[in-house]
C-alpha cells in the first residue's frame, strides 16, 4: 500500500476518533487504553473493545429480556446495569455510561417509563459507537502498524 | 489450579505458578515492586482484560480470576502465591465484600476493592471490612501502579502490631496487667524495650544473632498448648475474667514451669481476643473460650486427608476450633466450606486455635494439591490434644467461611495472636519443649492471620498446614502424640506442631496465613521435633506475609506467633511468601527444614528489620524461596526450619519434617545459623510479625524468644509480637515501636 493512502487511512481513522471524542462518545479512559498498547500487545485497544461489544451485547439482551416482564424487577435491572455501566465506563464509553447511570437513577425510583425510554437511548448509543468504532479500527487495520507506514508497499 | 467457576480464569503466565520469578531476580530488592503477584478477580472480562494489561506494564505478575470461588481456591492453593489482591465488589458467585473477608482471614493479603460504585456507602463497606483500598472504575493505571504500597504498608502495620501488642490494646487491660505485677506493667509499658533487658542472660548471645535477625527475642517461649490454654481459660473462668489476674491464674493452673508474666502475657492476648469477639460480632466472652480452644478438637479428626493439611491440622488440633476441622472436611477445596468456618471459626480462630483452624481449613483445601499425607499426623495429634480442647469446644464447628463474617477481625485476630500466645513461654520457661515453639508459630501465625480473614483462610492454613504437616507430621505425631515432643511438652510441641504446620503451609503458599494460619500455635504446638515453632514465629514470616494480620490477629499468632512465625517463615519461605505479602521473605527463608524453631526466632527479629526494610528483598526471597520449594518440600523444610527457631539442632531440625524431605535446609541446619540464615532472607518478610512470641526455644534455639510474657501483656497478641522482636532487640531499630494500636489490624 503506498504511504500516501495508509496515511490518509489514518488520517480518517484519526478523524474518527476526534469526533468520538468531541461528541462525547469516548472519554479519557479511551486514551488510557492506547497508552497500554504496546509492541507486545500491538492491537489491545481493538482486542478490548471487540471483548466489550462481544459482552455488552449480552448484558443488553439480558436487560431486554427484563424490561419486558412486568412488574419490572429494578433491583435486577440496577445490578446488570450497573454491571454494564463499569464495563462501559471501562473502555471510555461515556454516552452509553451516562445512560446507563440516568437508568439506575430510575430503577432507584423505581421509575419503570423512564427505565425503559432510557433503555432504548442505550442501544442507541451502543449501537452508534459500535459501529463508529468498528470503522475506526478498520481503518487502523488496512493501514498496518506505524512501522510499516513508512515503508512503501 | 483448578477454577471452580467456569468463567473465563486467565492465568497470566506471568504469574508464577510455583515457580517463583523472583529467584530469578536474584530476590532483589531494587527490582521491587516489580513482580508483585496480583490476583485480580473481576466477572467482567473487559475490565478485567484491561487490568491484565494495567498491570503487566507495571511489570506486576497477573494472575486473572473471573469467579471469587476460584479465585479463593487459587489463593488456598498458593498460600504464599500472592501479594495482593484485586477485586471486584459486585460479582455474580460471591460477594465481593465475603471474599474480602475470606481472604483476611485465611491469607491476609491484602485486598484492594473496585467498583464502579462510587457510592459513600459501598465505599465505607470496603473499608470496615478490611480493603485496603477503593477504586473506583473505571481504573487508571496510576493507580494500578501504586497498589504496591498497601503490601508494603500492611508489612509494616504487621511488624509493628507485633511490636506493639497489647501496648495499645486496652489501657484497662494494662492497668489489670499492672496489677498483676510489676512485670505486667513493666510489659506494658515497654515490653518491648523490656524483653531485652530481660533476656540478658541470652542477650548477649542473642544479640549477635538478633542483630542479623534483628527481631527475635532469645529467650525461650512458651508453648501455649491447646492443654495449656484450656488450662488457662480453665482458671480463669474460676476466677472470673475480671478478677483474673496472673498471679491468681498460675496458681490454679499449677504448670511447674510456667511463669507469672507467661500468664501474663497470655491474658492480655485473651483478652485482646475477647474484645475482639465481642467487637465485631460476637458475643462477649463465652464463644471465646469455645472457640479458643475449641478448635483443636476438630482438626485433629478431620485433617486427616491432607499432608500439609496434616500440619494444620497438627496445628488445628489443639487450636483450631472445631470448626475448622468442619471447615476442612467440608471445605477441601470448595470455598464453601471456608464459608462455614468463618462464623465459628471466627470465634475459635481468634482463639490461639484459630490459627490451627485455619491452617485446617485451609490444609484440607489444600489437600487437593498436596499430597495427601494425611492426617496421620494430625491423628496422632488430636489425640492428645484432642480431649482437651474438646472440653473447650463448645462451639458448633461452623464453616470457616462465616468466619469471615464474624470474626472479622476479632477471632481470627486472637487466633492469630494466639499464635504468640503459645509462645509465651518466654523464654525463661523451662519448657525446654517449649523452645521448640518455632514451629507452632508459623502455625499460629497464619492462623492469626487468618483470623480476620473469613473462611478463606481455612484453605489457605490447610495448604500451609498441609506443606507444614508433611514435615511435621512425621515428626510432631511422634513428637506429638508421646505427649512429648523430643524436648517439647506436648502443648508446646502441639503449638509448634501448629505453628509450624502452619507455618509451613504457609510458607508453602505463600502463606497467607502469615498471621492467620499460624496462629493456630495456640493449640497444637506443631513442634516438630524441635520446633517450638510456635514461640518464634511470630515475628517471622508470619508478619511480613500475611502481614498484619498475624499480628492483628493477635491472640493465636502471639501465642503461635513465636513459633508460627517461625514456622511460617520456614514455610513461607518455601511457600513463597505466605500470604502473598511480599513478605515473601519470610518463607524464603524458611530455612530449609532445618531449625525451623531457629528460624522463627530468627524470623522473627528479623523479620522485623528486615522487612520493613527489605520489603522488596523479602518480596523476592519469598518469591525465590518458593521457587526453591514450593512444594512439600517447602513443608517440611518449614519444619526443618522452624525447629531451627530454637531446636536447631540440625539433628533435631531434621524433623521429621515431613521426613526430611525437602529439608534440605542446610540453611537451617546449624542452630541458630540456619535459621537466621533463613530467616535472613526472608524472615523479612516473615518476621515483620516479629511477633516475638516468647516460646521456649530450646537451648538451642535461637528463639527469639518471642518474650510473650513480657511483652505480651499486652493485650494483642500483635503487640507482643512486636515486642519480642524488640525483644531482641534488633527489632526495634525497624520497627518503629510506637504505640501502635494493636487491633489496627486491617479491618
């Protein structure tokens, strides 16, 4: 691949990653995961975030599964989703953090609409940054490591 | 290591798996704290993929664990494995906050506690029961990279609740002690600084030696023997707990030999103990004495199955409450178990048994891994021991694991003290037996250490207890069961038996029973064969690893803690830092099988001085003592070492340690050299407890002395720990002997 296409691969995939970030999809503690990649783990940021969507979707489903019985179980509901928010937060996924804290909110309210309207702002957010996300790491993919960048094939 | 959960277990290959890395770093202590052992528990594989990585670029050791019950099993497997702990609050199989208690009990490591959760509240749980630290999630890696601190600090919080046992503790109890006698005051006040200028006769000697050890206190200890104990409990129910005075208690205990400031000290760890109980949880005063002795009944029985459980339960047999034997039984490798034994345990650990118990608890898990030597020796123990601590036993053997919740602290601090209590023989007692505490002490010591620590412990004694057993076995049954172990009184050889099976068990794994395990001392002196483990002990290993908690702990590692820590730090060393702590010098040192006694003692003074200041070294002793060991070996050169605390006599040191077989301790061998040598490297870590429990030592032990009497008058167990290294004076210079309250055991 010539040098001019993979940089301007990671110039898109940098792109990407500033409006995540200004749009309050990931926070600091995105970056803190870049800090750890390293030579010996040249893909962890990536390899986090696959196991977080991976898991995350599980949680989502299992949360789906519980918003739909009734009478809501918000106990229930305020322990996955508290599980779901310290995974999320985890990997700087802020929106999808904050909205799984306004949900506990009112699981503690016992506030089942807002559980639920909540709820789908959720997927919402999940979804988007997932995809965004996943775009990005493609990106960073078909660019090759930084040490090939140089190197013009 | 077996997972019990499915859940994704990672075992980091950095994380040593019996195979320490340390020796690899030549145990140095620039390196540290590189090659911290971690065990991070999260059910969330995202955070804790993330963690893994956190703390490989701290270049920590990771061991990953997604199920508290594996991670629990792991930790009882490799007692000395770990330095710390990282888990999470909310996990689905077990509450974090349970695990948290379990491990202070069994392994006192320590643990820091994650959560999202930023809650007041959740947060101020972590911290009364017992984290060491909260952090909040989503983690960053600066504080991942200073988790080092709090295994240093609880080292030094160890080393100097030995130091300062009892000085803290109750100044009501002083006054009582002060009425008891001059001596009493004069222990209180500066028990520590009394030691040594009582121990003249052997200070000279000791001097040079404690000088390299810096915390063992020469003069022999006394074995609190689970008989002992109940004699005491017996005498003091006569006289009802507030009149008791020492005076009045020796002379219906009518034990030719024993001192007034033995009693002494050995009432203000009781008490200590008491107030323990009665502070978290319990009751006041009755369970005490059920669970005090009580646990020797049970151990004795079921120990039965493990081999270094058979330590333990050695170890149990006098002190460990019975429900550490249910514990054992039961628990063998189930968290479970250890469950159960926290709420009697916790009674009972407190008590000098509980260290037994715990080295049980934690034997019988460990059996699994060693080899099941087997009860024999416990069998043969319990017999003598067994009838009377029954009489004690009054408490339904619970699971260990409700331990944890009671107990919290309280028990399993007595146990842990107790541990040093046994030891009380200081010095000066003519128990020659006695002198052979070392090996109790480890015992004790990890019982103490455990003692906090819910349930968990348990396992973690067994493995200790197991490591230890197999050496001791062979030798404390003998020793043992003729009621007479060769030149220890059977309590006292029971005690060091205890101790030093804890001892060994945890040196074995790293003992997490640093204060915990080992305290059984109180009953079943393990001594193995000269081992009076228990007297020394204390300061060793016990403390560094298991750290405070031995101390904490209190009564049983006091009372073992002179030979626990001994026999721990043998152990440990060969466990690999028992506990985890980095402490890990303690069991490094463990000298191989050789005095194990001298060994405790030595530990224990040096322990002291050592850790704080080789923390790191002792962190990679232990680490490359495990190596060395890891195995049964580990056990039995536990043994060996800790008869080095005072028996030292090479022949004798051979103990039977498991029939000698990993006794290959040339360290320990020679009399007092082995075991500083030992315990040099690791008493370190091992002695922080310095828990210088005063057990005879032989004539040639170096014990350590860990002058429980005098400076156990203080109420902790801890304190007198400390005490006793100071006793030997070396302490002192490491450990800042300020008053250090005693129960400041890690809540």
């Amino acid at each position: 691949m010539a040098s001019a296409e993979i940089t301007q691969l990671r110039r898109q995939a940098a792109y990407i990653k500033k409006s995540l970030f200004e749009q309050g999809y990931l926070d600091g503690q995105f970056l803190q995961l870049e800090e750890l990649q390293d030579d010996t783990n040249p893909n962890f940021v990536e390899e986090v975030v696959t196991l977080f969507f991976k898991d995350s979707a599980k949680f989502i489903a299992n949360i789906e599964a519980a918003v739909e019985k009734t009478p809501l179980d918000f106990k229930k509901l305020d322990a996955y989703m508290h599980k779901f928010k310290g995974s999320s937060s985890s990997i700087g996924a802020l929106r999808v953090k904050n909205e799984c804290t306004l949900f506990r909110e009112y699981c503690q309210q016992g506030n089942g609409e807002g559980c639920l309207k909540t709820f789908q702002q959720i997927k919402k957010e999940h979804a988007t940054l997932r995809k965004k996300l996943e775009t990005y790491f493609q990106l960073l993919r078909q660019a090759g490591p930084y040490e090939t960048a140089t190197s013009s094939h | 290591m077996d997972m019990d959960s499915g859940g994704a277990v990672a075992l980091s290959t950095t994380s040593s798996t019996g195979s320490r890395k340390v020796g690899d770093r030549g145990g140095v202590s620039d390196q540290f704290p590189a090659g911290l052992r971690v065990l991070v528990v999260d059910d969330d594989p995202t955070c804790l993929m993330i963690l893994e990585k956190m703390l490989r670029n701290c270049l920590y050791e990771v061991t990953t664990c997604s199920r508290a019950a594996a991670a629990l099993s792991m930790l009882r497997k490799r007692r000395d494995g770990f330095d710390i702990v990282l888990s999470d609050v909310y996990m689905p199989d077990m509450d974090g906050f349970k695990l948290l208690e379990h491990i202070g009990l069994e392994m006192d490591l320590p643990v820091i506690m994650m959560s999202a959760d930023d809650g007041k509240d959740v947060v101020m749980k972590g911290i009364t029961h017992g984290a060491c630290d909260y952090l909040i999630k989503p983690v960053r890696i600066e504080a991942i990279k200073n988790i080092w601190q709090h295994v240093v600090r609880k080292r030094r919080n160890e080393l100097k609740e030995i130091e300062h046992s009892g000085s803290v503790e109750d100044s009501d109890r002083q006054r009582r002690i002060s009425d008891d006698g001059d001596y009493a005051s004069s222990a209180i006040e500066g028990s520590w600084r009394n030691p040594k200028r009582r121990k003249d006769e052997k200070d000279e000697e000791d001097e040079i030696e404690d000088r390299e050890d810096s915390s063992t206190m020469k003069k022999p200890r006394v074995v609190w023997s689970v008989e002992l104990h109940q004699q005491f409990v017996t005498a003091v129910n006569q006289l009802s707990l507030d009149k008791a005075v020492p005076k009045k208690i020796l002379e219906l205990m009518s034990v030719p030999g024993l001192t007034r400031e033995n009693v002494a000290s050995h009432l203000q760890k009781y008490r200590l103990y008491l107030r323990r109980l009665s502070g978290p949880s319990q009751h006041q005063g009755g369970p005490p004495n059920a669970s005090f002795m009580g646990t020797a009944e049970e151990p004795f029985g079921s120990i039965g199955s493990f081999d270094g459980l058979d330590l333990q339960a050695l170890a149990v047999s006098g002190q460990l409450p019975p429900h550490n034997l249910t514990t054992v039984q039961a628990g063998i490798g189930r968290t479970a178990s250890n469950t159960g034994m926290g709420t009697s345990l916790s009674h009972q650990i407190n008590m000098f048994n509980s260290n037994v118990q715990i080295a049980n608890s934690s034997k019988i898990r460990c059996e699994q891994e060693l080899n099941n030597k087997p009860m024999n020796l416990l069998h043969g123990l319990p017999t003598s021991i067994e009838p009377k601590q029954l009489a004690h036993f009054n408490r339904p053997v619970h699971p260990f694991g409700n331990m944890g919740r009671q107990v919290g602290e309280g028990n399993l601090g007595f146990l842990n003290s107790s541990s040093s209590i046994p030891l009380v023989s200081t010095g000066s007692s003519t128990h020659g037996d006695v002198r052979h505490c070392p090996r109790s002490s480890p015992l004790m010591m990890q019982m103490s250490q455990q003692r906090t620590q819910p349930a968990i412990s348990q396992p973690q004694m067994q493995m200790q207890l197991d490591a230890s057993m197999q050496q001791l076995r062979g030798q404390l049954l003998n020793e043992m069961v003729g009621g007479r172990v060769s030149g220890l009184p059977l309590p006292i050889s029971q005690q060091m038996l205890s101790n030093e099976i804890a001892g060994q068990v945890l040196g074995r794994n790293g003992a997490v029973m640093n204060g915990r395990g080992i305290a059984s001392s109180g009953g079943a002196s393990i001594n193995s064969p000269s081992y009076v483990a228990v007297s020394q002990a204390p300061s060793v290993d016990f403390p560094i690893r298991n750290g405070t908690e031995l101390l904490a702990s209190g009564f049983s590692t006091a009372a073992t803690a002179g030979l626990p820590s001994m026999a721990l730090t043998g152990m440990f060393q060969e466990a690999t830092t028992v506990t985890g702590s980095l402490e890990g010098l303690n069991n490094p040192t463990i000298a191989k099988g050789s005095s194990y006694h001298l060994f405790n003692e030595l530990r224990s003074s040096k322990t002291q001085d050592w850790e704080l200041q080789n923390i790191s070294h002792a962190y990679n002793l232990n680490r490359h003592m495990n190596s060395t060991r890891t195995n049964t070996d580990f056990g039995s050169s536990v043994l060996g070492h800790q008869g080095l605390g005072g028996i030292q006599k090479n022949g004798q040191n051979r103990y039977e340690c498991a029939g000698g077989k990993g006794m290959d301790a040339p360290s320990g061998q020679d009399e007092n050299g082995n075991l500083e040598m030992i315990m040099r490297g690791q008493n370190n870590l091992a002695v922080d407890n310095s828990f210088r429990v005063k057990a005879e030592c032989g004539p040639n032990m170096r014990c350590e002395n860990m002058l429980l009497t005098d400076q156990f008058i203080q109420d902790d167990l801890m304190s007198v720990l400390f005490k006793q290294q100071e006793g030997v004076g070396l302490v002192e210079t490491d450990f800042n002997l300020d008053t250090y309250p005693v129960d400041n055991i890690q809540v």
